[in-house]
C-alpha cells in the first residue's frame, strides 16, 4: 500500500510523510562554533573537506554531490562554488541537481539544493522536487584526498528496488490524501527551518566571537 501511494504521488522519495528536518538543523547548529573556530584562518593544506548540514525527507535522495561520498576542494577561500550532477532517474526523467554554496564567514558556506527535468520519455511519471537548504563547514584535511569535480553524472538513486511498473492507478485517490498531508507537513518543515537557519546564524555569530576572542589572547601572548 505504501510502495503504491508513494509512486502515485511520483514524489523524489520513496515515504509520503516530510521529515520535519529544522530540527535536526537546529541541532547540527550547536556543533558550528567549534567547526568555525576549528576552520583553517591561513596556511597551506594538502586539501579541505566539505561538510553538509541540512536537512532531508524521510527515504528521499538526492542528485547531489554528496551522494558520491566526502566533497574535497582545494582551496578554502572561494566566495562562491556550483556543483552540478545530472542523472537519469527510475519515473523515466533526466534530472538535475544544483548546489550553491555561498561563503557567510571563514570556514562556512550558505547552502542551496535545486531540481530540475530536462527531459522525460512519453511513459514518465516524474517525481516530486525535493529541494533544500542548509551549511556547510569547511574542514582541513591533510589525508590523500582528490578534488572533488564540479559537474558530473551519478547512477538513478536507490528506491530500495521500489519499482514505478508498480504503480497501481486505482490507488490514485489514496494518493491525493497522502499528497495534502504531505503539503501541510512540508509548509511546517519549512516554518521549522526557518526557525533553524535563525538559530544557525546566532551560532555562527557567536563562534566568530570566540574566534576573535581566541586571537586576541594569542597577540596578548
């Protein structure tokens, strides 16, 4: 039932329920300070790891860079990075994953996750946009590591062998339930993420603060 109402809704996830995710954002707010003041002010280093912070759907998946596992740069003072991953997905569509990252303060990036088709065949059943936002805190990494390429193509995401030939269209009309509860959990997901992305940029504040604190005692030294 659920394998059949979730295809119906063509959703970019295998659940109809939306993790409510601000939270858990929130949460990963109280590790930033130590990120930022632990974040690399000058210097050389072999490379540096990209760490994501955000929030996703319950079963969801993404076209993104993350996906392929750790995201490594060689440089840590860009103001600005685009990763581009294109896929073809299991509704019978290409799809394709934007993320922006936009430097907010040394060792921290804004982060924003889009979606796009760019084309489906005649028997497509699209999927659902997932988008999201977040951070994402930049680590020194002094590890073998490669830099991790700015465009690319990713294999479809795992639907858990979830199969849209599945779908059975008499359970359509379950499907339209399913889909306004899911509206209504998205618009508190989003109310939730606001709240959480406040938190964030008071977190963020106050580790600049201790960072300046901390280079203030150092020149005293």
């Amino acid at each position: 039932m659920i394998r059949k109402a979730v295809v119906a809704l063509g959703p970019k996830t295998v659940a109809t329920g939306v993790l409510v995710g601000g939270a858990a954002l929130a949460l990963g707010a109280l590790f930033l300070p130590r990120a930022v003041a632990s974040a690399p002010l000058g210097g050389e280093a072999s490379m540096y790891r990209l760490v994501l912070h955000a929030p996703q759907e319950s079963g969801a998946f993404y076209v993104s860079v993350w996906a392929e596992g750790d995201v490594f740069v060689a440089h840590n003072d860009q103001k600005n990075l685009t990763f581009v991953r294109r896929g073809d997905e299991h509704d019978g569509c290409t799809w394709q994953g934007t993320e922006r990252l936009t430097k907010m303060s040394a060792g921290v990036y804004a982060y924003d996750y889009s979606e796009q088709i760019l084309s489906c065949r005649p028997d497509a059943q699209p999927f659902r946009k997932t988008p999201r936002t977040g951070v994402v805190t930049v680590e020194k990494w002094d590890g073998p590591a490669t830099a991790t390429a700015l465009v690319g193509v990713q294999a479809p995401g795992d639907l858990w062998n979830v199969s849209v030939n599945d779908v059975d269209t008499d359970e359509h009309c379950d499907a339209d339930d399913d889909s306004e509860d899911a509206e209504q959990a998205l618009a508190d997901a989003q109310r939730e993420l606001a709240e959480a992305q406040q938190e964030i940029a008071d977190a963020i504040a106050q580790a600049n603060d201790e960072v300046k604190q901390a280079l203030n005692t150092d020149d005293d030294d």
